[in-house]
C-alpha cells in the first residue's frame, strides 16, 4: 500500500510544485490539488494530500490539518525560504500522531533566509535533522527527500 503524505504550508510555498518534482514531472505544470489523490511518476506512487494553504492562513481552519495529519504516514511542512509566514502553527507536529519534516522550499530563489524557515519549522515542531533544503525547480535535494517520501 502506498504511503499517505499530507503536505502543509501557506498558499504559494510550492506544495504542488514540490510533489510534481519528486516524481520526475515538470514542476511549472503544478496544479493546485484539494484532495487525496494516488499520485505517479517513472517509479514511484504514494497517496498525497496537498492541502490549500487556506488551512493553514486561516487560525479557525487549522483543526482540518489537524484531523488530516492524524492519518498520514508521514507529514511535510513546506516553508517558503522567502517568506516570513510560518508553515505550520506552533507546536503543530506535537498535536499529531504522524512523523513530520520539514522542507524548505525555494533555497535559490532571491530573499531566501534559510535561517528564519529553520527556526519557523523548529517551532512547528519539526526536529532539525529533519529538516530538507530543497529547490523544487533546480532539483536541488530531491533525491534525499523523495527516499523519504516513499518510505525512508
């Protein structure tokens, strides 16, 4: 049975564009997913869900990500390295029962403050060896994340 992945961040951090890198796609033909879907690419399948930054951006809609969270194999907070929004809402993975790491995505692009994402996922929750730099448009870190995605 494929492994259940629930991706979390803000609109924009580069979920969608991150699941079709891991699976070898082209990542500019990302589209915005809202449900659980069976996802496949040359060699891999797991089941994604690639929730609406919405979950997180709205404080009365976080108890969805929460509900969803529960019955992940494994949970991805996506933190845009721009951004000064944080992922995840503090103490997010201490709330649920699955595995979390982080990703922080867009570590080529202008602005990106490695730092800041770390301490925003390390407030999450999500412990500092793991944590993945990743550009999902290079393909930077891929490979590292994409064993962990499928079951590493």
């Amino acid at each position: 049975m494929p492994r259940r992945v629930l991706l979390v961040g803000p609109s924009g951090a580069g979920k969608s564009t991150l699941v079709m890198a891991l699976l070898g796609l082209d990542p500019r033909a990302a589209r915005k997913t809202q449900a659980l879907e069976l996802v496949c690419g040359p060699g891999s399948c797991f089941e994604v869900l690639d929730t609406p930054g919405e979950y997180v951006e709205i404080r009365r809609l976080n108890y969805v990500l929460l509900e969803e969270a529960r019955g992940a194999d494994l949970v991805l907070l996506v933190q845009d390295a721009t951004s000064d929004r944080p992922a995840a809402p503090p103490g997010f993975c201490a709330a649920v029962g699955s595995r979390c790491a982080g990703v922080i995505n867009k570590v080529d692009a202008e602005g990106a403050d490695v730092a800041r994402a770390r301490l925003f996922l390390g407030q999450a929750g999500v412990r500092e060896e793991d944590v993945y730099l990743v550009s999902a448009l290079r393909g930077d870190g891929l490979e590292e994340l994409r064993a962990l995605v499928l079951g590493g």
